[in-house]
C-alpha cells in the first residue's frame, strides 16, 4: 500500500504528507491491511484489503453475515477507531 495515511484528529484518510489538509493537524499515522473503516456518508463499515490507484478494496459484511468487496476513493473514507 502506497503511503496511505490516516490524521488522528479528524481520522481522515488520504496521501498525506506532514500535514492533514482538511483540519491542518501534524498528527499522521499510517494504515495497514484489515483496518476498520467508514464511508463518510452512509453506514458501510469495512476492512482495507487493498489500494490502488486512488482507490481502496473494503472487505464488508452484510445482512445475514454476507461477505462482499466494494471498492471507494480513498478521499470517502474515514478510520473507524
């Protein structure tokens, strides 16, 4: 995964280099695989399988325990902590 990061005060992710750019906030940490997240917007809760290209693949579970991949833009996504 390409320097995907996340800013620990608005749990913001994207390809942050020092400095979130939404809340100016100096406090990065990175994401790794099978970590929670939220889409901004909607209740879909997930885990990060990959990052490509701008875009990651969420592992989410459904009603009645149902598997399914969906793929986001990295910047609709919010760390779940």
């Amino acid at each position: 995964m390409k320097n995907l990061s996340y800013c620990v005060e608005c749990r913001r992710i994207s390809y942050f280099n020092e400095t979130c750019s939404y809340c100016k906030s100096n406090n990065i940490k990175d994401i790794n695989r099978k970590t929670p997240v939220n889409v901004i917007g909607t209740k879909t809760k997930g885990r990060v399988l990959n990052v490509k290209d701008g875009m990651v693949d969420i592992l989410c579970i459904g009603q009645g325990k149902v598997k399914s991949i969906k793929q986001f833009e990295v910047e609709k996504l919010r760390k779940i902590l």
